[in-house]
C-alpha cells in the first residue's frame, strides 16, 4: 500500500512538473506585448499657424531638426475637410518613415530662413518655401510676437487629429502681426489671438513658434507580429525577435529577470524602441520611450477596478493622466484606456485588443467616444 500510495504521489509530482514546464515552455512562446500602438519623438523647434479663410486647408506647421549633418525641414498643410496632413519634406529617409506610418509625404526641396539665435525677440522673422505635389508655389512667413521664454510652455490641444496625440511645448512664443502664408496666388494673414493677448504688452496672432516639442501620439489601426525567435529561459541577455509588417523588427531583450521584469524593446522604428517593466501579470509598471536625451515616461498604479497611468515629459510631469480597464480571457487582453486630463481628451476612449495565435501577435486599436462625449 505504501508503495503505491509512493508511485502515485511520483506519479502526480511528474505530472505536474510536465504541466509547469509546459506552461514556462508556452509563456516562453509568448513575446510580452503590449496592446498599444504609440511612438515618441522630440522635435527642436516647431512652428504652427492656423489658415481659417483658406478653403484647402485648416493649417500649415513645420517641424525642423538643425542639429545633424544635415538640416531637415518637414512642413505639413492640414485638410480642413479630413483633418489629415499631407507632408513635404527634403529628406527622403524622413519621408519613408512618414509613408510607413500611413502618411501621405512628398520629398521636395525646401526653403528656410532664420534669424540669429541671438535676435529671438518680437520682430524677429522665419520664413519657408516650398511647390506642392499641385505645383502650387507655398510661401509661409512667421514673425515672432515676443522672445521665446518658458511662458509659451504647455499641452497643445489636438482634438482633431485621429488616435490621441499628446504635443507639450518646453519654451516658445506666439506669431505676430504680418504673419503670413501663400498658396499659389491666395494669401491668408494670421488673424488676433484674443484669447491669449493682453494688450499693449502681449498682442498674439493665430500661429507659434517653440523650441523643444515633445510628441507621443496614440495611434490607431492594427499590426502583427511574428516570432521568428524565442529564449531557452527568462534570464538576463535573453531575446525574442520579431518581425512586422513592410520590414518591420523588434527585439524584446531582457535587461533583469524576476518580478517585475525589465524589458530593452528595440525597434526598426526608434520612436517606438523602449525600456518596459512588467509584473508577474504582465501588466507594464512603466514605459520609457526616449529620443536622444529626451524621455517620456508612462507609469502605472494598480488601483481597484482598473489602473492608473500618468504621462511625464522629461522633468514635465503629470501632463496627462487616466485609466485603463484590462480584460484577459486565454489568448486575448484587452484594454480600455480612459483619459481623465487634458480636457480635451476625456471624450475619447482607445480600445486595443492583444490576440496570440501560435507564433503570431495581432495589436488591434480602434477609438470610440467616452459616455456623454463626442468623438
């Protein structure tokens, strides 16, 4: 009897110890994703001006980068119509990048003057040029209302842009009288900005200029991954490797094993290479995304029901901040992400949905209004 009883208990031991292996075998299998879609990046300077009067389009900004071997200059023209932005740009690389995330970019030559860093004050004159993809002849001139200070720091609001985009300026200032754009033979002056000016010392036309913005945009739409390669164990230097869509790679490294694991993901794309921590639910304890020198951070707090996130931007903290309502059911995570700040922000709710099949893992994001809200 006491034999038995012996090989029963070796018996039901085995068994257990086949399931747990099996188990540590299949979370092995398992790449640790998350169902979201969002990149980061730092742009040095940014200038934006609204075009109320033109029929084409609602605004024109630029995002420029002086600090490489080469000087890029992006300029976007928004569509009043879609919201969408059609993109020129005179860097073919910039403008891949732009075509993969689903933009509509152009490479084309582009003009730009500046003042002397040392000549930033009210007065002070920025100029772009560029032809369309309708050969349409675009002149943009930009005078700055004041010098560029910390008083132009702020969230810009982006209600209109698809996904949820997060724009916080470091230091800037507004346009000024004379302002101006060009598109083909129509020219569209800036008009007052009332609700910032405070007349005689502050008078604000509708565009801006500023020195250090800081974008990470929420995204919506679906991608996949494939494990191409996957870790003997959860130990430090160990890999999974992926593949995506059009080339698209990720390599999930692990930095320190144990609970909560740290994570270097690197990407083809860089804007979305990060360093993530997970308990042992995987549930993320934070996300750092950097560009350069420049973080964003996004750190969680489980709290009843749901946890919470707050979004930091460098030494900018609390800049945004909300909750996410998870859901796993085997295969299949979900997440509703809630935004309780900025304002503008808490009509709207991302739905993602993480779905492992075998080797494969689809990210799905769609967007919905919040209870009692628009879209």
């Amino acid at each position: 009897m006491t034999k038995r009883f012996g090989l029963v208990v070796a018996a039901l031991c085995a068994a257990a110890a086949l399931e747990s292996a099996q188990l540590d075998k299949d979370a092995l299998q398992r790449p640790p994703l998350l169902p979201l879609l969002v990149r980061y990046e730092f742009i040095p300077e940014y200038f934006v001006e609204w075009l109320r009067d033109s029929p084409d389009y609602s605004m024109i900004e630029a995002y420029v980068y002086r600090g490489g071997p080469e000087p890029i200059y992006r300029v976007g023209l928004v569509d009043k119509k879609t919201g969408k932005r059609v993109n020129y740009c005179n860097a073919a690389a910039m403008v891949a990048r732009l075509k993969q995330d689903g933009d509509e970019a152009y490479q084309t030559p582009i003009d730009f003057e500046a003042p002397a860093p040392a000549d930033l004050r009210r007065g002070a004159t920025f100029g772009f040029g560029l032809q369309t993809k309708d050969k349409q002849r675009v002149l943009w001139r930009l005078i700055l209302t004041s010098e560029v200070s910390p008083a132009g720091e702020g969230l810009t609001d982006t209600p209109r842009f698809p996904g949820l985009l997060l724009m916080y300026r470091e230091r800037g200032t507004a346009a000024w009288e004379g302002s101006a754009v060009q598109i083909g033979d129509r020219v569209y002056e800036a008009e007052p900005w009332k609700e910032i000016s405070s007349p005689p010392y502050f008078v604000a036309y509708r565009g801006s200029y500023t020195q250090g913005m800081h974008l990470l945009n929420f995204s919506v739409g679906r991608e996949s991954w494939s494990t191409s390669s996957v870790p003997q164990a959860i130990q430090k230097d160990a890999e999974w490797k992926l593949q995506g869509q059009d080339s698209q790679s990720r390599v999930l490294r692990v930095e320190r094993a144990g609970d909560p694991l740290r994570l270097n993901q690197v990407d083809s794309d860089p804007r979305r290479s990060a360093k993530i921590e997970l308990d042992a639910t995987e549930m993320p304890r934070s996300i750092e995304l950097a560009d350069g020198p420049h973080l964003c951070r996004i750190s969680f707090t489980p709290q009843p029901s749901r946890i919470g996130f707050q979004i930091d931007f460098g030494k900018y903290r609390g800049v945004a901040r909300g909750n996410i309502v998870r859901e796993t059911a085997g295969a299949k995570t979900t997440w509703a992400t809630h935004f309780s700040s900025p304002d503008w922000a808490k009509s709207r709710v991302l739905e993602s949905e993480l779905v492992r099949e075998n080797s494969r893992a689809t990210i799905t994001v769609s967007q919905r209004a919040a209870s009692g809200g628009k879209k």
